[in-house]
C-alpha cells in the first residue's frame, strides 16, 4: 500500500509546463495529480475518455465549447470524452485531482 499527501510536490515543473503523476489506475479508472506552475501559454486537450477534475490548489481558467471558466480551490468540472477543453493559464503553482473514466 502506498501513501502520499497530495499536496506535497515532489517536483516542481518548470515555470509554463505541468507534470503529471498516475496515483491509481483500475479496471477503468485512473486517478491523476497534476501539478501547473504558472502557466501562460494556452494549452488544448481531447481526451478520449470522460474527466472528472477538481481544482485542489490555486486558480486556474479553461475554456469549454467557447465558455471561460475561472476556478479556484475546490472547484470542479465534469468534461465528457472528445470534448476540446483549453487550458488558458494558472496562477503560481495550481495542484489538480483528474479521475478518468474509460
């Protein structure tokens, strides 16, 4: 059994990336940490698969289907599959929970 602390960051991404950590992956679900360091530069996802995603640190805005979405802590989002979702920047360092369902 492992544990950690989802608010511990190992490693901090450089500044405009993210890095993401695979915490549990079963059946058809798997449940990532995402870790945002101040990001700038607009970043656009189509997953293949349904995503549940809270906002655990930080602020954040994406865009959904052309609607502008500004979160903070404890905010969450359900995003069905082949949905284009952007990513439009974080504030300092933003710690997210994303459970897909495939």
């Amino acid at each position: 059994m492992k544990k950690e602390n989802l608010f511990e960051i190992n490693k901090l991404p450089e500044i405009d990336s993210e890095l993401f950590y695979t915490l549990l992956k079963h059946k058809n679900i798997e449940i990532k940490k995402i870790v945002s360091n101040t990001l700038k530069t607009p970043q656009t996802f189509i997953q293949k698969e349904d995503e549940f995603v809270v906002l655990l640190k930080g602020c954040a805005k994406i865009e959904i289907n052309g609607d502008v979405k500004k979160l903070k802590s404890g905010d969450w989002l359900f995003i069905p599959a082949n949905t284009p979702h952007t990513l439009l920047k974080t504030k300092k360092t933003a710690v997210w929970l994303a459970v897909h369902i495939y």
